[in-house]
C-alpha cells in the first residue's frame, strides 16, 4: 500500500447550514454593538471624560477686576478663599501665601454645579468633585481642573487684580 500525504487530498467543501433570520454571530454582533453604544452614551453623561468635558455655562472674565483685599478680610490668612462681589460669573479669589493669589471660576468642570469652598479644599455639591486651593482637580467625581486667571498683587495699594 503507497502512503497518501493527507495534505494533497483536497479538503471537501462544507455548505453552511440553513438558518431563518440573521446570522447568530451577527445577531451577536449588533446586540454587543448596542450594548456598548449604549454604555458609551452613560459614560460621557456620567463621568465627565478627563481632561475634555466643561460644565454648562460660561467660564469666561468678560473684563479685569481689581479687588481691594481690605474689602475682604476672610483673605487675611494664607490658604483662605471669598467669594468675590460685582462679577459676571462666580468667582473665588484664594490667598496662597506670600502675596499670592489664585482666582478660579467658581463653577465646576463636571456638569456646572458652583463649587464650595470648605476651609481647605473646594467641593462640587453636586456629584462630590473635590478642588485644591490653586483649582486642581485632587478627588471624587473626575473631571478638569477649574477654570483660573492671571493675577496681580499690588502690595502698596493692597489690591489684586484679575484678568480675563
């Protein structure tokens, strides 16, 4: 008896079987498709995409502000934050030490909730996103940093000066 090299038989031909309706595997796939479609939409809604999701509203200084720092004695001590008046958008002016300062927009990066100063740190009411002083994003829900504008300190007139 000669031997045969299997590998020179050709391989038969199988027809595919008869099935009603779509293809299971692609049943399969447009279902997963869906599914993660579906989940990408909940994600963007929910978790603020690092680094490329702002919060509703403007964030924009529409012109510079001086502050006088006697109007507001809360900035008396390094690492204090006010509110500050006569603006067009909430903002936060933070005494860093110094004679430096940090002004932030006050509205949160997440989904525009106006964020709280707590003593250290500023928080976001809304779903927990936590802020540094300088405005860095440092916790809870994930987002981007605030909002900040150049400052300028004048120790002989005791006024900082935001600009837009």
């Amino acid at each position: 008896m000669d031997y045969v090299n299997p590998r020179s038989k050709p391989l038969p031909v199988l027809e595919p079987e008869a099935t009603e309706g779509p293809d299971p595997d692609r049943r399969a796939f447009i279902s997963e498709a869906a599914r993660l479609a579906a989940l990408t939409v909940l994600v963007s809604a929910c978790s603020g995409g690092l680094g490329s999701v702002t919060g509703p509203g403007s964030s924009t200084l529409s012109k510079a502000i001086t502050v006088k720092l006697s109007d507001y004695p809360g900035l008396a001590n390094p690492v204090s934050a006010v509110r500050i008046n006569g603006t067009n958008i909430p903002l936060a002016l933070v005494n860093e030490g110094n004679g430096q300062y940090t002004a932030l927009s006050l509205i949160c990066t997440h989904q525009g909730g106006t964020v709280q100063w707590n003593g250290q740190i500023f928080i976001c009411p809304v779903h927990g996103a936590e802020f540094a002083s300088d405005g860095h994003w440092i916790g809870g829900q994930p987002t981007t940093n605030l909002v900040s504008f150049p400052t300028s300190y004048d120790a002989a007139a005791n006024t900082v000066t935001i600009s837009p």
